[in-house]
C-alpha cells in the first residue's frame, strides 16, 4: 500500500514539473496580448461551428414562421439557405482559418512558457480538449437546443457579412474542389434529386402542417407521386361493369343502342367479347349525326377506332404519357393469357391525378359514414381509395376494390347480411346485384363490437333475419388472422354448401375485382360452410 502511494505521488510530481513553468512570463506583454487573441479566437471557432449546425437544423417550418412574424433577419437567412453550398464553403472557410491561427498563436505561447523541447506536447494535450469542448461540442449543443434563437440574435448578421468577405477565396476554393472531384469521380453526370419520395412527402406533411399546403394541393401531390407506383389495374373499369356492343348488330342498331348506354366511348367484339375489334366514340356518332349521313350505307369499320392494347402492370404516369403521346382517350387491358380485364381511359387516368373531374358528386353511391369507424361503401371502392378516406390500412396481396377483399376471404358466391373480419376490420355485405358484391358495410371491431357477439337467427345489426344459424370461425391467410361469418340457407346440407364456395373459386363466377398474381396461392383460405 505504501509502495503504491508512493508510486503515485512521484509520478504525480514528475507530471506537475512537466507542466511547470515561470509565472513571471505570463506579464509579458507578448504573451497577455496572445492570451486574449486566443480567447478571440476560440470564440471565433464556437461562432463557425454553432452557426454551421443551426443553419442547417432549420426547418422550412422555422423560416416559414419567422417571415410570418417579419422577423428582420428572415429574408437574410432565406438568402443563405438558398444557397447551401456557398454557404457551407463559407463556414467551413472561416472555421479553418481560426482553427489554423488559434493552433499558430497557441504554439507561440507554449513555446515561450515550456521551451521548444516540451512546447508541441503541451500544446496537444491542451488545445485539443479546449477546441473540443468550446470551439466545438458547446456551441453545436447550444445551435440544437433552440436554433431559432441562435441564427436569428447571433448568427444572421455576421454571417451574411463574412460570406461576402469571402467571397474570392471561396470561388478559389470551390474551383479547386471542383476540379478534384471531377479527377477522381470523373464528369459531373447531371443534377441528381436531392431528396427521395419518402423525404419529399414527408416535407410535404410538414408544409401541410403549417398551413402553407390546403388538403387538395396536399391530395394532388401525393397523388402525382403514388402514379408513378400504380399499376393500371388498380383504376381501371373491370369488363364485369362495362357495357359491350356486338359487331354484328350494324351501324343503325350500334348506334342506338349506344345512345342508350350513356357512354362516350364504348368497345366493340365480335363472337365473344375478348375479340375486340375497336372502340366507338360519341363525337364519331355525333360527328355523324349532325352532318345527316345515313348510317345504314355504312359499315361498322368505317367508325370504330382500332382498339390499343395495355398490359396490366402499366403504370399510371406511363398510361398518361401513353394516352398524350399517341391521341388516344382508351385502351384495353389485357391480362398474361390474352384476355380482356377491363378498360382505362384517359378520364381515369385524370382522375387518379386530380380527383373527381367529372363536377359531380357521388351522394350516397360515394360511401356513407353511419358512425364513428362504420362506413357503408360500394363494393366497387378501390382499397386505396378507401384506405385513404378512413386510414383503417386494409391491404389484399390479391385484391384491389372493398368487394373483393369480402369475396376473396368467403371463397364462395357472397350473399347478403354474410360478414368477415380481417384482423380489426369487418365487412358486412349489405346489397349485391347477381354475383357482384355492390354494398358493404366496413367498421372497425371496436367501434362495431364483438364479431362473435351477434345473436344466432339474428343478421349483424338487423340488417336482415337469419333463418339458419351462424357459423364464426378463424382462417390464417397471408399472414394475418381473418374471421369469418357465413350463413347458409335453411335445410342446406354442409356438401350442398361446401359444393356452392367450390363452384366459385373453380371460376363459375368472377368478383368484382382484379385479382392480382399471389405469390403463394396456398395462403387463401378454405372456408367450410355449415348448417
């Protein structure tokens, strides 16, 4: 114990006369006018270095705010930022030079105080910790506690000033870097986007946030950004709802019986609808119309536009382009083996970007919110569009409208009043119009109740009586857990019911809805029907 005690205190006495010197030299008028010069310096070192963090932690938000407010340095940090990399040059400039001269300046005082023999190491082990912990860590903890503050009482004015004293050096500095960049990277291929969707939407919530965005600016720009990642097949009319003309009737009877479907343009087959053989347009027919040219001397060929050809997984801002670039308004959709899917047109397309263009509005078809987190919607309702009017995040690795998501988990012909829950949402069908799912109630478990609480002989909500009992149960599918409510008609047997959902899923009946290509087709679940 003894022998460690004094181990320490020689050592600690050699330590101190390592760092001995005579105070007497610190008088010297050499050495006070070098102490304050380091002080400055130091100060100066802070200055850079907090005002290189502040700039930089100020958000759109914060500028936004402080013209608001005409703050009387607003415009001046407005005039900075715009330019980051003159100004980042600038700082960085500046924050070297004092750093170099505080270094310089250290040195001589060292030199004198300690002699040449112990004057470097001294220097090291006292200007690092004192660049550290006040040119460096101190100011840029401060500049991230309350950069507003620090840019606008501190900042601002003095370095609106050195940026322009600067000025010759940093185009000396930046041509050099240039010039070496270009020497080791090679030639600058062009400007590249300084942000990616992700950062630019959530730049855009920010701006939303503060007043500078209203919510159709918002909706379009979202919408201009997600059309790059739509594939048609998510907007496009589905063939179960779109009405056909047959070839074979001719010009006279076409043309009447186009005028009864109400449609500006409508596809053409011949023998079965997936020959298409072109488009008939209402300015052809009105075209004709008005100049009084019998239709009956013509053939349908003479007025069917050739129809073009789309593949499924076209995207959005592709099919604009597409639609621009060739003057067309329509275009099939086709699927992997040749078949017709549905149809887009330019009217779709615009109205993904835009919203409803058509200066209508929907009522009652649109959706219906009886209560909080209970919607009634048409079965027809795209999941994006439904995921972006309620934020519940209902998604479907196969399915793109409301209608199918119910169809998809049922496996069998949908009737009314049957219900499913996936995960936390449950889906009631409320209407349907033949196979066609065409209203469901959609609610949130919480808001709607227990899905297993509801009474047998008794429909969910009175929505219609049962006449057989209920059957509840859970399915895994796609990874998330889905429970099912079917009815099944009086005196049915459980073959009778399991032979219904088997005839549907062998392709007797198509959903309203597109299925997309699942990767794992063994993830849909197999739903058994009982009495």
């Amino acid at each position: 114990m003894d022998y460690t005690l004094q181990f320490i205190s020689t050592q600690w006495g050699l330590l101190g006369a390592f760092f001995a010197f005579d105070p007497v030299l610190l008088s010297e008028p050499g050495i006070v006018f070098r102490l304050v010069l380091l002080a400055v310096l130091l100060c100066g070192s802070a200055f850079f270095s907090g005002s290189e963090t502040a700039l930089f932690s100020l958000s759109r938000l914060d500028l936004q705010q402080l013209r608001r407010e005409r703050n009387p340095h607003s415009e001046t940090l407005h005039a900075l930022l715009d330019q980051p990399r003159r100004l980042i040059i600038s700082i960085l400039t500046g924050n070297e030079l004092i750093n170099i001269a505080a270094t310089v300046n250290a040195a001589g005082i060292f030199v004198t105080l300690y002699g040449p023999n112990r004057a470097g190491i001294v220097g090291i082990l006292v200007m690092v910790p004192l660049v550290l912990l006040f040119g460096e860590v101190t100011p840029k903890t401060l500049a991230v506690v309350n950069p507003v503050r620090f840019t606008t009482r501190i900042v601002a004015a003095p370095m609106n000033s050195w940026v322009r004293l600067v000025s010759p050096l940093r185009r000396i500095i930046r041509f050099a870097s240039d010039r070496l960049t270009t020497w080791i990277v090679g030639e600058d291929k062009g400007a590249e986007n300084i942000l990616n969707i992700d950062e630019f939407l959530t730049l855009v919530e920010q701006v939303a946030q503060g007043g500078e965005l209203d919510a159709t600016e918002r909706a379009l720009i979202n919408n201009l950004l997600e059309a790059n990642e739509t594939e048609i097949v998510e907007i496009m009319t589905p063939r179960t709802r779109t009405n056909f003309l047959n070839i074979e009737m001719g010009v006279v009877e076409m043309v009447e019986q186009f005028r009864s479907y109400r449609h500006t343009r409508v596809p053409v087959f011949s023998v079965h609808r997936d020959n298409l053989v072109g488009f008939l347009h209402a300015e052809d027919v009105l075209s004709l119309l008005a100049e009084g040219k019998s239709l009956a001397d013509l053939t349908p060929m003479e007025i069917l536009h050739p129809p073009v050809v789309a593949p499924l997984t076209k995207k959005v801002d592709e099919m604009f382009d597409f639609f621009r670039e060739n003057g067309v308004r329509a275009a099939v959709c086709l699927n992997e083996f040749g078949g017709v899917e549905g149809f887009i047109t330019v009217y779709d397309v615009l109205s993904f970007i835009f919203g409803d263009i058509s200066g209508e509005t929907g009522g009652s078809e649109l959706y219906q919110e009886r209560d909080i987190n209970i919607y009634e919607v048409p079965g027809e309702m795209k999941l994006t569009d439904f995921n972006n009017l309620t934020h519940f995040g209902l998604e479907d690795p196969r399915m793109t409208t409301i209608g199918g998501v119910a169809f998809r988990y049922l496996d069998r012909l949908p009737r009314i009043a049957d219900r499913v829950v996936v995960e936390d949402v449950a889906l009631t069908v409320l209407e349907m119009d033949a196979h066609r799912v065409s209203r469901v109630r959609v609610a949130k478990v919480s808001a709607e109740g227990d899905p297993g609480s509801s009474e047998p002989g008794k429909a969910d909500d009175g929505l219609r009586s049962r006449e057989a009992g209920d059957t509840t149960g859970t399915a895994r599918a796609s990874g998330r857990t889905v429970t099912f409510r079917a009815t099944a008609e009086e005196g049915a047997s459980d073959s009778a019911a399991e032979t219904t959902a088997e005839s549907v899923t062998t392709g007797v009946t198509q959903p309203d809805s597109v299925e997309k290509a699942d990767p794992n087709p063994k993830s849909r679940p197999r739903v058994r029907i009982v009495s």
